[in-house]
C-alpha cells in the first residue's frame, strides 16, 4: 500500500526526463497517486505525452501559466476528468536568458516583470483555481525554489528575486489555506542540471561548488527530491504548511567546506 494511494494531483512544470517535476512525478507515482500533465506547446507536448504515457497517465493538458484563461480552461477540464484534486505540483520558471548575465541593476523592467509573472505569480493563479476541486480533500500544493532567493549566487539575477517572491507567496498563502484546510511548501533544492538550468551561465561551476561544499560531498538527486515532495504532499505532512524545505545534501548550512576550512588552518 502506498502513501498517495487514492489520491490525484496536478504536475506542472515537466519539461523532460531531467526535469526536477519529473523525479517527483515518479516518487508520486511509485507511491500509488494518479498524476495530470501539463505542456505548453506543441514541442514540450511531444516530450510529456511520452513520459506520461510511461507511468499509466492519460491526463496532459495544455497550459500556458502565463495566461488566466488557460489556467481557468486547464482547471475545468480536470473538473470534467476528475471532478477533484488532491495535490498540485508548481515547478514553473523562467527569465529571458539575457536578464541573467551581468549587473543586476540592468534588468530591465519588462524582464522583471515576466520572472514574476512566469516564476511566482503562476503559484497564486494556480492556487486559486485549484482550490475549488480541493474542497474537502485536505490539499497540498508544493512548489521548486532555490538558495538564490537567499543568498546572492552568481548569474542568477533577477530570477533570485523572483524566487524570493515566490517563497513570501507560500507563507501568505499557508495563511489563507490553513482555515479551509489545506497547505502549501516550498522545496529549496540543490543545483540540478535540467532544461531551465541550461540558461544560467557557469552553471556547471556552481554545481561542482555545491558539490565541494556539502557536508555528503556531492550533489542533490532527483530520486532525493522527489522522496520529499511525496512526504509533503502525502498525508504524512499533514502538520506543516508555509515551509521551506532545504534538500541540498547540506550546503546552505555550511559557509565552508571542510577542505577549505583545513587549508585555511594549515595556512595560520
């Protein structure tokens, strides 16, 4: 018997096999839920059906998170499908490429406000459209965010203030959704090469950085990620809302690794 036996959620976000949604889907999966897609167009949809179509699921639906009809059109059609939703997986992002690279104080407005539209905003909208299929269900939304929102890291700009947004976006919405009875989290997970990934310049740096500095001595999984979104969106998280959860194998708790913390010695 699984934990998520029962029990039907949303993903939105999966872009490919490498994509952070798509570990969790499988951690869903395997753990018995039944799982809706989302695609935004014709190119994403011919890779999503498959891996849909991989683990049993026959629900994949379009979906721009940029538009309110299309969020409104995607709710309704899981309304005909379903009629209710247990969970909704957020794992959407984006920044225009060029917003990535050099000072910060150069991004330009209209890529300031697409982040936000694209990377936090996406969380209300969603939220709010889910919430009438999560009537009485005790519903767990979760979605993807990062140490950049934190700490400044480099070439991620504007989409670390952006991820900052989404993160003060759990907190208010963990307080509007706990009287009805539901909750909202936030996985803050390590460096992971998916498709997104491949836009932030020096990217495989900052992993092999991660990747010195954890206290395991190595990056993040899929599998690992995935293994946390399945406890937040099973019952057994039914005590926590408004979180956000660290799975980074440790880095965000260490200022040095203990490679540089013993050179820094030898050298005194």
């Amino acid at each position: 018997m699984g934990l998520m036996d029962g029990k039907r959620g949303l993903v939105v976000g999966v872009a490919n096999e490498r994509s952070i949604a798509w570990g969790i889907a499988q951690s869903l999966h395997r753990d018995g839920a039944e799982l809706a897609f989302t695609y935004l167009n014709e190119s994403l949809e011919k890779r999503v059906r498959p891996l849909a179509k991989s683990i049993g699921s026959n629900v994949v639906l379009p979906c721009d998170v940029g538009s309110d009809d299309d969020i409104k059109a995607l709710f309704q059609s899981l309304k005909e499908e379903w009629g209710s939703l247990d969970f909704l997986v957020h794992s959407v992002a984006f920044a225009n490429k060029d917003e990535l690279k050099g000072a910060f104080y150069n991004t330009s407005r209209e890529g300031f406000a697409l982040a936000h539209d694209i990377s936090a905003y996406s969380l209300v909208a969603l939220t709010r459209e889910a919430l009438p299929l999560m009537e009485g269900r005790n519903g767990s939304i979760i979605t993807m965010t990062y140490y950049g929102a934190e700490k400044v890291m480099p070439n991620y700009n504007v989409m670390g203030v952006a991820k900052a947004s989404l993160e003060a976006s759990v907190r208010y919405l963990a307080a509007d959704l706990g009287p009805i009875g539901h909750r909202i989290n936030a996985i803050s997970a390590g460096p992971v090469r998916t498709l997104a990934a491949a836009g932030i310049g020096d990217f495989r740096k900052i992993q092999r950085v991660n990747e010195l500095r954890t206290p395991h001595g190595r990056l993040v999984t899929l599998k690992e990620i995935g293994g946390t979104a399945l406890y937040l969106c099973s019952d057994a998280s039914t005590g926590m809302t408004g979180e956000i959860l660290h799975v980074d194998c440790g880095f965000h708790v260490m200022s040095l690794s203990i490679n540089e913390a013993l050179h820094m010695s030898s050298e005194s």
